[in-house]
C-alpha cells in the first residue's frame, strides 16, 4: 500500500485529470471522486488499484459516473 503522502499526491493528480476530462474545477473533480466507489477502490490494499496509472483511475471515474 502507499504511504499516506504518496496517495495523497496521487488523489491529487487524479483530481486534476479528472477536472480537465470533465471541463469542472478541481474542487468539484475531488468531491466526486471522493464520493466515488473508484476512491473506495482505491483504499482498498487488496484490490490494487493504487498500482494502475492516474488516466486508468480517471477512466474508472468517468465510467462509474456514466453508470
């Protein structure tokens, strides 16, 4: 699992990403992904979804809010 400071970047790239996919401001793309079952996911040691790639994560989020 990653250390609390690296997921937080991560978080933070994701959030970024996010907000430009979608045209939203980055406070928005973070509040969304963390209501997300994405970020859930992500948390989660055992699925290990921290080790795929910031657009691979964006692409999840962007996939569940379509649902």
């Amino acid at each position: 699992m990653l250390s609390d400071l690296l997921m937080w970047n991560k978080i933070g790239r994701i959030a970024m990403l996010l907000a430009k996919r979608l045209g939203i401001t980055p406070e928005r793309a973070l509040d969304l992904f963390y209501t997300s079952q994405t970020n859930e996911r992500l948390h989660d040691s055992s699925t290990l979804l921290y080790t795929f790639g910031d657009k691979y994560i964006v692409d999840e989020v962007i996939r569940e809010i379509q649902k």
